[in-house]
C-alpha cells in the first residue's frame, strides 16, 4: 500500500494499525497482538557512539497499549 493511500484512508490514529500492520485484534487503549512481528531494539552502549540494533522475530506478540510509543508503516529497504 503506498503512502498516498494511507493518508486518504486513515481517518483516525487507529486506522494505521487497520491499514499497515498485520494484526490480529486491537482495542482503544492501543494493546496490540501482532502475528508474525519482527521487533528491532536499538542500542547505544557506554563509552561509544556506536548505534547496535537487534532484531527478534516472534510468531505471536501481545504488546500492552501504554507501552506503545509509535505506530509507522514500515521503511521500503
């Protein structure tokens, strides 16, 4: 889906997590379960300005909707 057609469809926060994730149910305060989710942590260890990122890859994730920050489409790499 291109960007241009989420920004006509979206109407409401939501509608992004409708539109650009695979999702497998959500509610209004924002908990998520998420199917076949790939979680990228970054990292920037003491003493060095070297940025580390991890990936985990998780068949089934349930993330609890106060610990949601940012909701994005993923980057075309």
């Amino acid at each position: 889906m291109s960007e241009t057609e989420v920004k006509q469809t979206s109407s409401e926060p939501l509608d992004l997590i409708r539109l650009l994730l695979d999702e497998q149910a959500y509610d209004s305060h924002c908990n998520i379960v998420l199917s076949d989710a790939i979680e990228t942590i970054y990292d920037i260890e003491e003493g060095s300005d070297e940025l580390k990122s991890t990936t985990k890859n998780s068949e089934i994730l349930f993330v609890r909707g106060d610990s949601v920050i940012l909701i994005s489409s993923p980057s075309d790499e």
